[in-house]
C-alpha cells in the first residue's frame, strides 16, 4: 500500500539512505500484519513491530539530544 501523496523519489531517498535497523516512514506507513485464526491481528506480530518502532524512535530522540 503507497502513502497517499508519497512519490517514488521518497521511496528511493527514504529507502536507500537509512543505516540497518532504522526504520523509515515508509517502512511504518506499509508495514502490514497477518491476520490470526479469529480474525484480530496476530499480537506477537503487533508487538515486534512496536519495539522495533521504539528502539528507532529512541535512538532518534538519543542522537537529536546530542546534536
């Protein structure tokens, strides 16, 4: 799914420049999760993806603080 107003040229700016690990907008903004047996989102899914969103946005909030 493409972000609505989202270009190409952010795909490849957003996507190539970012070390390993970091996520981008456009990793949160497409990020889809499996569906479980009844229906909800599967929350192991759910959860790794809030921490992975938690430990960019810390390193982020880290690395602004010193700057």
């Amino acid at each position: 799914m493409k972000r609505k107003g989202s270009t190409d040229h952010e795909a490849q700016m957003f996507g190539s420049m970012t070390p390993a690990g970091v996520l981008t907008p456009l990793d949160v903004q497409n990020k889809e999760f499996r569906v479980s047996r009844m229906g909800g989102y599967r929350m192991r899914d759910v959860d790794e993806f809030l921490d992975q969103v938690t430990d960019s946005l810390s390193a982020l909030i880290a690395e602004n603080a010193r700057l």
